[in-house]
C-alpha cells in the first residue's frame, strides 16, 4: 500500500501539485496514518528536483582538504536515530533521511554523545581542511551541545568550530566549500553537499534504510 502511495504522490509532484495539498490527498485515499504521510513527504519528490538534488551530492571523501560545514541537528538527529533502530528512508534525490519527526521538541540524551562520535570519527577519516557545525539557537541546550562538539572536535584532531545561530539552514549555506545536510533549503542554495549521516547508515545499519522503489 505504501509504495502505491508513494508512486502516486510522486505523479501528481511531477505535474505540478503543490506537496502538502498532495500528501494529504494521497494519505486520505490510502488512509495512512500520520508517520506513514510523514515518511512519504521526506521520501517522495518531483524528477526535476530529485535530479537537481542529485547532481549536488559528492562522495564524503570529497571533503578532503575541503572547509565543511554541518547543518548540526539535520545530522545529529538523523544518526541518532539511526542508533536507536528507527527505519530511515532513502529518498527520491539520492538522500538518507529519518522520519521520527523531532526537531523542536529535541532533547540530549546518552544517545547524542554516541552519535556526535560517530559524526566525528566519519569526518575524521576523510581529512577536511576545516568543520564548522552550526545548531539552531532556539533549540534548547544548543549552547552546550555546541560547546561539547567543540571540545570533541579538539579530542578528534580536526580544526574548526561549533556554534548556536538563529538559523543553522542560513549559515550552513553561507559558510564552507562542502555542506553536510539533508535538509531541502540547504541543498536547493549550496553548491555541493555530503550525506555524511546516510554514509554512516549505509555503513553500519544498511538493512534499516527503507527505499520506496520507483515503479
């Protein structure tokens, strides 16, 4: 039933249909429960931009000698749940996603400090020049997540930085050569990214990520 859904959201998304307007048709006709519509709105995309999207991702060792910049929490949450055997979704565009939904209601737990090692270690193997995260400052504890990442960015030997802004998308965009994101606003403006949270799903919990297979 899922994949019938996702074949026809992605029908009306390439011709035209406005995307929120489109999962609640398709989540009505199927009648798909509220993750379900959830995972087919950060799964399902139009060709034109799915092959745009496409075109931008670079392997992660690209960011060899390169100035990376991470959008904190698209990454961070995506490999938390990853950690917690929660199902990921491979996109239409190529990207690894995750669909638990959290966001403002984000909260620091065991499981962030395993993920933040994880996020490093994979940084760490492929030799930026620089790493510059970026959180969200109205999410709560940025400030100290940020502070820890800056500490373990020392402990791992990589040069950079970690901070809180108003909006982590925005500097993300504006800052590096390279962007690690997930997230459609920063992958629509920046020039190049890495799925450097999918790289680590692929690596260690490949059989965990969903692919709605196009038909």
């Amino acid at each position: 039933m899922l994949f019938e859904a996702a074949k026809d959201l992605r029908h009306l998304l390439n011709r035209g249909y406005n995307r929120e307007g489109a999962v609640s048709f398709v989540g009505d006709r199927y009648q798909l429960n509220r993750e379900e519509r959830f995972l087919l709105y950060r799964a399902i995309y139009d060709n034109e931009n799915a092959e745009n999207h496409r075109k931008k991702i670079l392997p992660t060792k690209a960011i060899n000698g390169k100035k990376l910049a991470v959008d904190g929490y698209n990454v961070l949450i995506t490999v938390e749940s990853l950690i917690k055997g929660l199902t990921l979704v491979c996109s239409d565009d190529g990207l690894i996603r995750d669909i638990s939904g959290v966001f403002r209601g984000y909260q620091i737990t065991d499981v962030t400090y395993q993920a933040a090692n994880l996020i490093l270690k994979e940084i760490q193997k492929h030799h930026p020049a620089s790493v510059h995260f970026f959180f969200d400052e109205p999410i709560s504890k940025s400030g100290e997540l940020a502070n820890y990442f800056r500490q373990e960015l020392k402990k791992h030997d990589l040069e950079g930085d970690a901070e809180t802004v108003k909006m982590a998308d925005k500097a993300t965009i504006m800052t590096g050569e390279i962007t690690a994101s997930s997230d459609c606003v920063v992958i629509d403006h920046a020039p190049s990214i890495v799925d450097l949270a999918g790289e680590i799903a692929k690596k260690r919990c490949p059989e965990k990520i969903l692919l709605l297979v196009k038909n």
